[in-house]
C-alpha cells in the first residue's frame, strides 16, 4: 500500500484480489487508488476512486 498527504488531500493506493486490471509501482502492483480533497471554499469533501489509478487532477 503507498499513501500520500498533503495540506487538504489524501490518496491511498494498493492492491486487493478483484480480477481487475493492474500496474506496477516500484515494487508494488497497484489496482485500486482512493483520493479525498476537502475544499474549504465550498466546505466538502470530494471522494476520487480509480482502477487501477486516478487519471485525472484531484
């Protein structure tokens, strides 16, 4: 599993046993990503889920 966080984002990304498609990253394979980004201006919370990664800015 890798995470990052930075200021009002968080991102995980790891791998489980649905026979989706997969990449690798470093040493790991990847097939799923969730990203949470709270936007204090509008005052939510916007929850991102790829497989097997994000492909777009969060």
């Amino acid at each position: 599993m890798q995470a990052m966080t930075y200021l009002y984002t968080t991102s995980i990304a790891g791998f489980g046993a649905a026979s989706v498609p997969t990449l690798r990253a470093g040493q790991q394979t990847i097939d799923l990503q969730v990203a949470m980004h709270e936007n204090s201006f509008e005052q939510n919370t916007r929850v991102l889920v790829g497989s097997p990664i994000i492909t777009l800015e969060y």
